[in-house]
C-alpha cells in the first residue's frame, strides 16, 4: 500500500464539483481510493500553510498511483482538477 497527499487551492468551486463527480471512479481505475478528506484542520507544530482542502490518498502500489497519475484517458479529468484552482499531490514512498 502506498499514498499520496493532496492539496487543493479552491478558486473554482465548479471545477472543483465536476471533478469529484469522476475522481472516485478514476481512482478505483488504478486501485486507488480517497482514505479521508477535509476542509477543516488543526495544526500540530510550525505555522504552515493552511489548504483549501486536502485528502489522503491510497492505492495497492507506485506503480498504480503512477499508472493513475499518466493515465491519457484522465487527462480532462486532471485538468478540472488543476482548474479548479490549483493541486498539489505528493506521492509518500
């Protein structure tokens, strides 16, 4: 098992609504599946920057969480992502 951590700036709310209406289904393409997600949160320790929103992702291997990442039939769904006001997602491992 491995993860990925996202974090989304939220200038789009629409974009933002139609990429979630296909993210599961993509994910569960390659394995993957969103662990939680949230709008709310409690730093622990420094002052870091604060996101819109932010979810924790899994998936069964690298390979899958890449495989999902350079998918070229996900390409559109990646861009309403990124156009919903701007994503960052780490892979951890």
């Amino acid at each position: 098992m491995i993860y990925a951590y996202v974090e989304l700036s939220v200038t789009n709310p629409t974009a933002l609504a139609q990429y979630r209406d296909g993210a599961a289904a993509a994910l569960a393409k390659h394995g993957g599946k969103v662990e939680s997600s949230t709008r709310d949160f409690t730093p622990l320790d420094g002052a870091p920057q604060v996101p819109d929103a932010a979810a924790l992702l899994s998936f069964p291997t690298k390979e899958s969480a890449l495989a999902w990442a350079n998918d070229p039939e996900l390409v559109a769904l990646h861009d309403l992502r990124r156009n919903a006001g701007g994503s960052k997602i780490l892979l951890l491992g």
